[in-house]
C-alpha cells in the first residue's frame, strides 16, 4: 500500500511539475506579446486561475501522503501516547469524512457541467475538468487519511 501511495504522490508531482511549466511559459508569452507585439492572450489569465485551483488540489494530496499538511499540535504534544493515537485516529476520520463529503459535492457539480457542456468565458475550457480536479485532489486527501487511519489502527507503517 505504501508503494502505491508514494506512486500516486509523484505522479501528482510530475502532473504538477507539467502544469507549473506550463503556467510559466504562458505567463512570459504573454508578457512577450503585450509589451513587444502590442498583444495579448486573452484567455490566459483564466486558464491560470485554473491552472492555480488545480495545483493547489493536486498538491494537496502529496502534502497529506508526506503528512506536512498545517495543524494544531499544541494540545497533542500534551497528551499521553494513548490518548494521542485516540486523537490522531478521530483527526484522520474528521478529515476523511470532510474531504469525502466535500467530494460528493464536487462530484455532482462535475457531472453536472460535464452534463451541459459548460465552458469558461475566454478560454473555452471545459468547467467539468476545472471541478474533476478538485474532486481528484478531496478523494486522493481522503484515501491518504483512511490508509493512514488503516495504519494507526493496525501499528503498521506507510
């Protein structure tokens, strides 16, 4: 299981290596054409908006696998090792219940404008791919946090 987590997490690396890249070319193209050519592209600064979400829900998901994402250890480092796996369990519960809830919102909004056929004003992208990251990045958080529940309950490593 382990394996395949570290898998996911770098293939989400590498998708946002790519995508990274890919914003900056954009951005100095864009840069180019303004102040050389007296142009630009107009669809650009959406599809960087877009681009951004995406990172961060993608990223999301390899900060969880490392376990660096933000929290409060004031009151954990505080408590004895029992009551710490008690609150470690209840904090990967919270989180997987909360991303999964959020996830079935997002999935219902993704089939819905993929349904429609929705696409952004400028740059014509399909809504449904913008929204099907976000849901990609709240299920790949989720997982993370039940295999890692998995593992504290079983003692095992990951």
């Amino acid at each position: 299981m382990r394996r395949s987590l570290d898998a996911f997490a770098r293939l989400c690396t590498a998708g946002l290596s790519a995508l990274l890249l890919g914003m900056v070319t954009l951005i100095c193209l864009n840069v180019v054409l303004r102040y050389v050519f007296g142009a630009s592209l107009l669809w650009a600064d959406e599809a960087l908006v877009f681009a951004m979400v995406g990172m961060v829900f993608l990223a999301s998901i390899g900060v969880s696998r490392r376990d660096q994402h933000l929290r409060m250890t004031l009151i954990t480092q505080a408590l004895p090792d029992g009551a710490k796996r008690v609150f470690s369990a209840l904090e990967y519960l919270a989180t997987a219940g909360v991303c999964l809830f959020t996830a079935w919102y997002a999935w219902r909004s993704t089939l819905l404008l993929h349904r429609r056929g929705t696409v952004s004003n400028m740059a014509e992208i399909p809504l449904w791919l913008a929204h099907g990251v976000v849901l990609v990045g709240l299920v790949g958080m989720a997982v993370v946090a039940l295999v890692r529940l998995y593992a504290l309950l079983a003692r095992k490593d990951i």
